[in-house]
C-alpha cells in the first residue's frame, strides 16, 4: 500500500493514476493530518509533498512509534528539481529518498519499487517469517471523495478504487530473501558499471586507463579504514571518487590534448572542469552519486585555502574532496607521465609530508603515510609503476 499526500490536486491525482497502473494499491492524502492518519495504517511507501512542511515528513516517517505500527512507511519527499535545499531539508526529516519533480514515469517506477525491494529484504532479514502487511479492515478502507470530505476523512482511495484487502500470495521467505538480495546487488551493480564508464570516459580524455580509477578508489577505501571511517561511508566516497574528473568530459578538447604550455585562459578552462563536474552531477538522490558531486566540486581545494574553484580553507573542506584529493596527488607523483617520469617511492613520501598542512589535511596525510605500504600493494595489483 502506498500513501501520496499533496495539497496539489493535480499533481495527486497524476501520481495515484501511476502508481495503480503500475499494480500498487493507493491512498491519497491532501494535507498532513489526513497523511498522518493515512501513516497509521499499514503501509509499505509515503509520497510525501514537501510543501505539506517537514513536520509532517517527520511524522508520518515515525508514526508507527505512536500509532502501534511496528512498520512504519518508508518515505520519499517531493521536490521541486532545482530545489537542493528541500532535499536536505528532506533528509534531515527522516525521508529515504527524493524524487525531484517534475518526474518522469519510469523515475517514479524506479525509486517507488527500488524502496519497496530494500523494504522487504530488510524486513526479511530483521524479522524472519513477514511477507505481506496484515489485511487492512474494509470498513475502514471504504473511499471517501477527497473533493467534498472534511479533513478527518480527505484520506482517500483516488478515482473511486476499491482497495484489494485480500491476502496476497507469497513466496516462501527464503525464496523471496534471496530475490530480492539479487535484486539489490544487481542495481549496485548496474550504478557501479555507470560510475566506471563515466569516470573512465572523463579520464580516457587525459590518456588515462580505468587502472588509475581503481588505483584512486582502492586508495581511499585504504585510508578511509585507517582513519577508522565508517565502512559503509568509506565505501560510498570510495566508488564516488571514481568521478572526481567527470567534469573533464565538458572541458575542450583542444585545451585536454594540448601538447606544450597552456596559456593563462587555458589554465583557467582546464579549472572548471570542478564546476562542471559538480553541475553535471547535481540533482541526484542516489548517495553515492552526490559524494560524487560533492568531490567533483572540491577534489582541488588545499588545506590552505590556495585551492580552486572556491579557495576553501582547513575543515571547511568536504572530506571527501580531501580523500580524493591526496589519493589523486599520491597517484600521479608515482605514476609516470609522457611529460614526466614516475617520482621514487621514498621522494613521493618526502613531498606529501610537506604538504602537511599546508595542500593536506595534516590527520589525513599521516594516515595516508600510515597506510603506504598497503596502497603501494594495491598499486602493484593496478598497473601501477
């Protein structure tokens, strides 16, 4: 069962006739009491309006701690496309996911029956033996006109649908845990197989190789753990820094494949490929993909402050864009270059310890230096020289 509460009648009335094309029962709310009192029920997903305000997303996010239901709706805020502000505002108010609109319907299709699938596969795998919600009492159920109800019932089953109430047929829990666990790691999968592609598409423009992305990536995954990072955190930066370049897929051809010194203007072109990274990223609401926009933006600012393109100074600094920026820097130290040869070990080593402080995070760069020796294993696994 799924909840859209909107004020916007227009809007309301387009999403449930989706949502029950593509199968889903539906109850529609048009302000937040009616949401709220929708949230009691058992349901699997809330569409919630973020102009209906955070304290509703909130509520209807816990009210099953009020309201008996040991579920409880996963949440996806409406918002407006260009509105970056909402979607914190969003997920500060307990929400899953945003879906930016205006929403295309294989969007909608997508975010709707990816959260249902993590849902049950959570489910299955905290409470052994929970398949289905419980059928809902029909009374309770009977569809009320959103148009002439009052508030107390302007929860409503949109377009006069009678809601299924019967049993749904289920596959054994061990089947339907597994299917699902196939499901999720096949759409990590395909979201990985596109960050590589496009990060070795940006990189391939500098005459680099998909060996340099892994090199970054495993690096940081490498200095994340000894900074005693979160593993599913470290993991999240890891796989973003593979697009800390992607802006160079907007820079001029002509300026990346110029052989001798570039002029002043040339420089600065080759700087924006930051911003335009971070531009050509924004809007996401996957997790890694706004990591990815975040290093983009920031994997060229300096402790401090001599950085580009906003001359961010010490923890004003994304630790993101500092873990991308030393594993990017350490990288092509020791990698060689047609315009250079690969700088020794012990000579790379001297260089970032002066840049403590100073282009590094001084934490960051001694649990870099505390973990050389593993990177450069990894580096040997990678192409690296």
């Amino acid at each position: 069962m799924i909840l859209v509460a909107t004020a916007d009648s227009s809007l309301r009335q387009k999403l449930c006739s989706v949502l029950e094309v593509l199968g889903h029962q539906v109850l529609a709310a048009s302000d937040s009491a009616a949401a709220r009192a929708a949230a009691s029920r058992p349901l699997d997903l809330a569409l919630v309006d973020l102009r209906l305000g955070t304290d509703c997303i909130s509520e209807v996010s816990h009210v099953a701690r009020t309201e008996g239901n040991a579920r409880g709706p996963v949440v996806i805020v409406l918002t407006d496309r260009d509105d970056r502000r909402g979607r914190t505002q969003a997920a500060e108010a307990g929400a899953a996911d945003v879906l930016a609109l205006p929403a295309e319907t294989a969007e909608l299709r997508l975010r709707v029956s990816n959260q249902i699938r993590i849902r049950r596969l959570e489910e299955l795998e905290g409470r052994p033996g929970v398949l289905a919600h419980p059928p809902l009492d029909t009374a309770a159920d009977a569809q009320v006109d959103p148009e002439s109800a009052d508030q107390s019932d302007s929860v409503f089953s949109p377009h006069g649908a009678t809601i299924d109430t019967s049993p749904l047929e289920t596959k054994p829990p061990s089947e339907e845990l597994e299917s699902l666990r196939r499901s999720l790691t096949e759409l990590r999968s395909v979201e990985f197989e596109v960050i590589q592609l496009l990060g070795l598409a940006a990189e391939h423009r500098m005459g680099q190789s998909v060996d340099h992305l892994h090199r970054i990536s495993g690096t940081v995954r490498i200095v994340g753990r000894t900074m005693g990072l979160d593993e599913l955190e470290t993991e999240r930066i890891a796989r973003a820094s593979m697009l800390h370049d992607v802006g160079l897929l907007l820079v001029p051809q002509q300026v990346l494949k110029k052989t001798g010194a570039w002029s002043p203007a040339e420089q600065q072109a080759l700087k924006e490929h930051t911003v335009l990274g971070g531009r050509f990223l924004a809007g996401s609401a996957s997790p890694v993909l706004q990591t990815a926009e975040v290093i983009a933006l920031t994997h060229h600012e300096r402790w401090d402050g001599s950085g580009y393109p906003a001359g961010l100074r010490g923890d004003r600094i994304p630790r993101e864009g500092l873990l991308c920026a030393i594993a990017d820097v350490y990288d092509a130290l020791v990698t060689s270059r047609p315009y250079k040869p690969a700088y020794p070990l012990a000579e790379a080593r001297r260089i970032l310890g002066r840049a403590s402080g100073v282009h590094f995070d001084p934490i960051l760069a001694e649990a870099f230096l505390a973990s050389i020796d593993e990177i450069e294993s990894l580096r040997s696994g990678f192409g690296g020289n």
